[in-house]
C-alpha cells in the first residue's frame, strides 16, 4: 500500500503585526478557491477589523471549538473537524499561537504538523519574533519578550516561504489610520513597539534569515543536482592564512573587497596538516581568529597535506568567487623547482578569481634561525667529526679484507655510516660523510685502485648512484628526526596544557594551585605572581606563592635562569629556573593567560558583590526616604495639625472634637512608634545584633497576648492546645505574631474571619517542631510572590499609602530565624494567605525545668 504522502506547508512571515500576512494568506486561498481547489478556512484573526473579515469573501469556515476554561468561554482552531472534512488546503492563522488548556496540542504549529501527516496542504502566517532562534534578539530590539513561540525547524521545513514586506514608515502609517489596532491603543503603540527604529531592525532580521534560508534551499539545489562549480550569487571570499605576520595584511584586504558589495562575507582558512606538525602555536591560531572576527569575517582550519588542494576545495564547498593568497616567500630557486602554493592554486582554480597580495615580507624566506633548531651545535659537531672519522675507519677495515667482501658489501657499508650520521648531526654532516664515503669507495675499491679514475663504466655508475642515494637518504633521516622531534615536542606541550586544563578546573580561580601544577610542568622550584607597587613606592606585592621563588623585582631577588612573563601592565609571573625553550616559553604564555583569566573573574566577582551591596544600599535607601517623605511625615502632620486646632483659642471646641482630635494625636503616635520600632527591628536584624533569650513559652498564652491589643482583634479565631509550648524568645514572639495578624488584618474584607492554629509535629529529622498557622481570607498572593513578601519595603496589591512601609513580614521572618525558626506563606485551600510559623520545642528535661 502506497504510504499517504505529507502536505505541502506554505507560510507567510512578517518582520511585525499589521504588515499584511492575513490578507496575502486569504488572497492566496480565494485565489486557488477560483481554480477549483477545495479551500477552507480553519482559522483566521481578524482582530474585528472589517477589512479583513471581508476578505475571506466566499471561502468556506470551519466553525471553531468552544472550551469553558476557568469560567470564561474561548474559541479555538478545530482540529478534528478539519481533519473529518479533509480539504485539500486549510488557513490557519497565527502559527506560533498557544492552546487552550484541554486542547488536543499545546501549541497551534502541532495542530499544523497534525493536518501535514494527514496529507493535508496548509497556508498559515508568522511574524519574526516568533522565531525560537530570535527570540532573545527580538528582545533586545524591542523590550518586549515573546511568550509564543515556534520552533525554527517547523518554518524551515516550510516547501514556501514568502515574506510580507512593508516599510516602517508605511507600517506606521497603517498604524495612524487605525487599520492595525483600536484607536485607543495606537499612539502608545506607536510609541514603543512601532517605533521607527524597532520595525527597521525587525525588517533586516526578516530579510537576513530568509535569505540565509534561501542559501540553504540554493546548497541543496547544488548537492541535489552535483553542481560543483561556483554561482556567485553573493560575495563569498576565502583568505588563506599561513600563520604569519603577514596574516592580518591578507584579512584586512579580503575585509575591503567583501564591504564593496552588500552582503559580501568573507572567511579566513588556516590549512594544517594531518600530522598536526605544521609550526604554528594555539595562542597564534586563537589571535587569527579574534583578528578574523574583529574585521567581520569567520576563521576556519581544515586538515589536508596539500595546501593549495584544500584551500580549492573549501572554496568550493562554500561557493566562494574569490581566493586570496599572500606572495610567496620562497626564493626564485624554490619556486623553480618546485610551484608554490599561490601557483597551484592559480593553476587549478578555474572560475574562481585568486588574488595574490604582495606584502612586507614576500620574497623574504625565514632565516634559520627563526625556528627552534632540533639539533644543538654539538651534535652538529660531532655529526661533522663522525662524517670525518667514521668512513675513513670502516674504509680501512674493510681494505684489510684485501677486497674479499666485494663492491655491493663496501658500498653498503659505507652507507650505514653515512645513515647514522645523518641520524646524529643532521643532513649537512650527512652529505660530506657521502660524497667523502665516495671518494673512498672510488679510491680503494673500483679498479683502479689508489686511483681516482675509474676504467668500468658501470663502477662509476655504481659511485655516482651511491653518492646520490646517500645524500638521499640522508635528506629523508633528516627530516625524520626532526619530524619526530616537533612531534614529541607537540605532545609534550599538549600533555602540559591537558594538566594545566585539569588543574585549573580542579583549582577553580585558586593561583597558587595554579603556581603548583606550573611548577610541576616546568621542573622549578618555586613560583609567585608579583604586582608592581611603583604608585605606592619601589618594590613589589605577592599576589600567590609557593616554593622557592623571589618575594619582590628588586634587591637581588630575581636571578639568572629564572623566567618571567608579563600577565599584564602591573603583574608578571616569575619561575625559579625549569624554562629553557622557546616551546616552553609558548607553554609559559599559556598559564600566564589562565593567570590573567582567573584575576579577571576575581576582580569580577568582587565587583559584583560590591554592585550587590551598592544596589541594596541604594534600594534601602530609597525605601527610606520614600519612607521619610510619608509614613513618617504623615502622622507627623496629622499630630501637628491636631495640636494646633487644640491651642487655637478663636475655636470652640466641643468635647466631642476634642476627643476625636486626642485620638486622631494618639493614632498617629502609634503609627510613627510602630514605624520607628520596625526600622530598629529591621537594622538590628541586619547588624546581627537581634538579642534572643528563649525559654519555653506558652503557644496559646503569647498568640492571645500579642493579638490583644490589635485593633480588629475580636475578628481572629484562636485554636491552640494551652499544653503546647516552643523554645523561643518570649517578647520576640508576640512581636513576630503582631505583625502577622496586622497583615491579615489589612488584607481580609471586613466581616470575614482570620484563624489561628497550632500544632505539634515531627520533621524529617526526628526533631519536635511547633506550628502555628495564621490563615486569612484576602486576595491571596501569586505563586511568584510567596518569597518577595517577606523582603523589606514590598507592599503587594492594593494597600493604602498610610498602611507603612511593608516592613512588618520582613521583621518577623528575621526575628524568627533569630529564634531558631522559619516562616513561610503557603495558599489557603478556601482563598486567601495562610502563614505558617514553625519554632523548635523543648526537650523533656527543659520542659520540666
């Protein structure tokens, strides 16, 4: 049986709301309705705007599914009706729109992958920032954070994306005419998500990632269809880098050419071989590409022993038009013998266009000593005295055979030696041990002997092949050698930054750890990271220490053999001895930027402790002040005014006014007591200075206690064991209860009852803790704000300005904690806030005493 084949997916994305996607989306459905196609409209918003319900002109509606969801009644897309009446296109509006709870899929773009695998073809729209990917970016662009969202995969996967274009100012204007949003909600829109700046920006991010999906979909054509020759359809641009100072030069020139053209980009290729032996160090790769990024390129490394064959081929693969390669800088004889890589890249490239960029140091080939030399100058040396000695020895043993061994035995002989000289001094000690082993072979042992003539033709041949094949081989034993020696040198400088890896993640920002894994690395006996104090006077600062090592720049401290590098204008790291190489010296750079890097996250994290500390100073002093300005100064008005209408001997008082005024006096006196006593309570708590004297205390006694005096207080139903007690400070406690009775108090309607119960329990632990729950019948807290009423100056809701400053919960939860307890808030199951108190209880013996 034939499997269903998967409809077709056409959308249409907008860079923002009231761009035109509904309508292109209804103007594609009539148009193929009038073709003939089954079309039905699933769902489409028209946000009451009459336009666009008049263009779903004659297009067949599937009615939508109503839900019942928390008391209100929604519309929703109507998935399974779609599905039982199987048109050959649907509408669906809004891909990136979320479900109603009970739905068949959380997310509308299910429903569309649903209608997809049914084989059913479906037109739908979304806007940019929509997108999964973008959606941090679109952000960042308009302060607003998208909670719908559709995955990048499902638009990509999209056989048809067409973007609604509009230009800013045409959106704007849409917008000012009313044809996006209600009247009323025009000038602020306008005002912030419309803003000029923010649709530009939306409008590049549209335009950019259709078009890198349209590279994608131009990839596949190519790959589908084996195309392997290069469409310049844009400015593509690889530069090859060799690691040299002429690297920047090249990136620089490759920056200029892509900015000529818009959209042009370019990449920097460094080619390494598969032996992982080219001479270039990780730190100089990591500054090519921080170069590479700054100039507005990318930076890529691709393995491959034929330089100009794997700059082609990744031109290729990424369908650039133009390659860039530095001048050479072999000398001419080089190039003679044997094509650079700039020529065998110009030879092969075909219709790519190459460039080769002349710079400072072309035609300059590196000089000798510009490289760690493998072998010292006494191997060197030795090579030439055993390139010496050596022939003219085996030569005269072999004389003493009185010729008995044969040509082939003291030709083979000869060339034994001239391999173990290579092997000690290199290849030039090499080539004078053949061309002297030659000679001898010539003079002793090819007729005529003692002569340097030779009659037999194919002697001679024999000599000039030995000759050549000894210089050979002993260019191949060479070059072996010091192959093997860059390699073991490379593996010992990974096998150090593996351990210097380690450690560091072990260490975490410690730099002594970091000192000691250095130490053990370079064979030194003591290491430290000294900070110059010039601005302080001469001498030096330890920052980190172990070991043997010197304690200041100055007085002798630092002393021949030890090595030092700077970390950064005022630090450096000194090692007493160990580093003698310049690959160890490579090695050294590395822990001096794990150095640097760990200071740097030091400095950080202290900085972000003290902004912290500063921006809770900050907010506890606008608190204040706010709480100055009012609180404070409110009843302090409300007294003064009272005062002063009782000395006012013009007015006549009645005994009533005067009662009233009294109260109004002594009201206003409580508030400011109550004020002044939670900002005390409050510095205290944050000083630490909180004095807890527990002892064991009566639950029932101290609830009614602290709830006597409270205004309301005939409203708080109290149910508490009168056996059950708690270890807690006595004072404290009836402070802590006030405070959260007068906070139920504020929140609960007038009429509705507040309960107060207590009860015994057993934590996990095995320790007896006593509970008292405090629920009230208020509007109750969101989920997110259980925490934040317990923090200092929060006053959630709507809660008059003289009802303080919102210091009352923060208070208790401090002198709790002080008591050795803990306050939490939870929800009460019939509505409202329900605070739960738990303090500890009493041992036995402490209950009898």
């Amino acid at each position: 049986m034939k499997a269903k084949e998967r409809g077709r997916l056409r959308v249409y994305l907008g860079a923002a709301p009231g761009v035109g996607k509904t309508f292109a989306m209804l103007d594609e459905g009539n148009r193929r309705g009038a073709r003939g196609t089954d079309v039905v409209v699933g769902y489409v918003e028209t946000h009451q705007r009459p336009h666009t319900a008049a263009a779903i002109g004659d297009l067949e509606v599937v009615p939508r599914r109503t839900v019942d969801h928390r008391g209100t009644v929604q519309e929703e897309f109507d998935l399974d009706a779609v599905l039982a009446r199987r048109p050959a296109v649907v509408l669906v509006d809004e891909l990136a729109h979320t479900n109603v709870v009970g739905s068949r899929h959380a997310k509308r773009w299910q429903d569309v992958e649903a209608l997809r695998d049914a084989g059913i073809e479906v037109v739908t729209t979304v806007n940019i920032q929509h997108l999964e990917s973008l959606n941090d970016v679109t952000e960042a662009i308009t302060g607003v954070r998208q909670r719908e969202t559709v995955p990048d995969d499902v638009v990509r996967s999209a056989d048809q994306i067409e973007l609604v274009d509009m230009s800013p100012q045409s959106l704007r204007r849409r917008m000012a005419h009313g044809n996006v949003y209600a009247p009323a909600k025009v000038d602020a829109a306008l005002a912030h998500y419309f803003r000029e700046g923010n649709l530009t920006a939306l409008r590049e991010l549209a335009l950019l990632w259709l078009a890198d999906r349209v590279d994608e979909g131009l990839e596949r054509y190519r790959e589908q269809h084996e195309i392997t020759g290069t469409w310049a359809t844009r400015e593509r641009i690889v530069v090859a880098v060799s690691g040299g100072p002429e690297s920047v030069t090249l990136m620089r020139r490759a920056s200029r050419i892509a900015s000529r053209r818009s959209g042009g980009e370019w990449q920097a290729l460094f080619v390494s071989r598969h032996d992982g032996l080219r001479g270039v160090s990780p730190e100089e790769l990591a500054l090519m590409r921080e170069k590479a990024e700054e100039l507005g390129g990318t930076f890529h490394t691709v393995v491959g022993d034929d330089a100009a064959e794997a700059i082609l081929a990744f031109a290729r693969a990424e369908n650039a038009n133009q390659v860039i390669i530095g001048a050479s800088r072999r000398s001419r004889t080089s190039s003679l013998l044997r094509p650079g890589i700039g020529e065998r890249v110009v030879s092969a490239a075909g219709e790519i266009d190459v460039h080769i960029v002349t710079h400072a140091l072309a035609a300059q080939p590196k000089r000798a000593g510009d490289a760690d030399p493998v072998l010292g100058a006494g191997r060197r040396l030795g090579g030439f005295v055993l390139a010496l000695v050596a022939p003219a020895l085996v030569t005269g043993g072999l004389h003493l055979t009185g010729g008995q061994a044969g040509l082939e035995v003291e030709s083979m002989a000869l060339m034994a030696v001239v391999v173990g000289t290579a092997l000690v001094g290199g290849l030039l000690p090499a080539v004078a041990a053949a061309l002297w082993s030659g000679l001898l072979l010539n003079f002793f042992f090819t007729p005529p002997l003692y002569n340097l003539s030779i009659n037999a033709p194919g002697n001679a041949v024999a000599v000039v092949l030995f000759v050549l094949v000894g210089i050979a081989v002993a260019s191949v034993v060479d070059h072996s050698a010091r192959l093997a020696s860059t390699a073991r040198r490379a593996r010992g400088e990974a096998d150090a930054l593996t351990v210097l890896s380690h450690s560091l993640l072990n260490s975490s920002d410690d730099l002594t750890g970091l000192l000691t894994s250095a130490c053990q690395v370079f064979s030194a006996s003591g290491g430290v990271i000294l900070r110059r104090t010039a601005h302080e006077g001469p001498g030096s600062t330890v920052v980190a220490q172990v070991g043997d090592a010197p304690s200041d720049f100055c007085g002798g401290d630092i002393r021949n053999g030890d090595s030092s590098i700077a970390i950064d204008d005022e630090t450096t790291l000194v090692l007493r001895g160990g580093v003698q190489t310049a690959s160890e010296r490579r090695l050294l750079n590395a822990y001096a930027a794990y150095a640097k890097v760990i200071g740097e996250r030091q400095l950080a994290a202290r900085a972000e402790v003290d902004r912290l500390r500063l921006t809770e100073v900050d907010r506890t002093r606008t608190a204040l002040l706010a709480a100055v300005s009012h609180d404070l100064r409110s009843p302090l008005a409300a007294v003064k005014a009272s005062v002063a209408t009782l000395r006012n001997d013009e007015l006549d008082l009645s005994s009533t006014d005067r009662a009233d005024l009294l109260e109004n006096i002594e009201s206003s006196t409580d508030r400011l007591t109550a004020l002044v006593a939670n900002l005390l309570d409050m510095s205290r708590i944050h000083t630490g200075a909180v004095s807890v004297r527990p002892e064991v205390v009566s639950l029932d006694h101290s609830v009614r206690s602290a709830l006597a005096p409270l205004p309301g207080q005939e409203r708080i139903r109290v149910t508490i064991d009168p056996e059950l007690v708690a270890l807690a400070d006595p004072g404290l406690l009836e402070r802590v209860i006030a405070n959260i009775a007068e906070n139920s108090l504020k929140y609960t309607p007038e009429g509705a009852a507040i309960s107060v119960d207590g009860t015994a329990i057993d934590d996990r632990s095995g320790l007896s803790r006593a509970v008292i729950r405090v629920s009230d019948r208020g509007p109750g807290v969101g989920e997110q704000d259980h925490q934040k009423i317990f923090a200092p100056f929060q006053r959630l809701g709507d809660v008059p300005a003289e009802d303080g400053v919102g210091l009352g919960l923060a208070v208790a939860r401090g002198l709790t904690e002080a008591m050795g307890g803990t306050i939490t808030s939870e929800d009460t199951p019939a509505g409202g806030l329900t605070f739960v108190l738990e303090l500890p209880r009493p041992g036995p013996e402490e209950e009898v005493a």
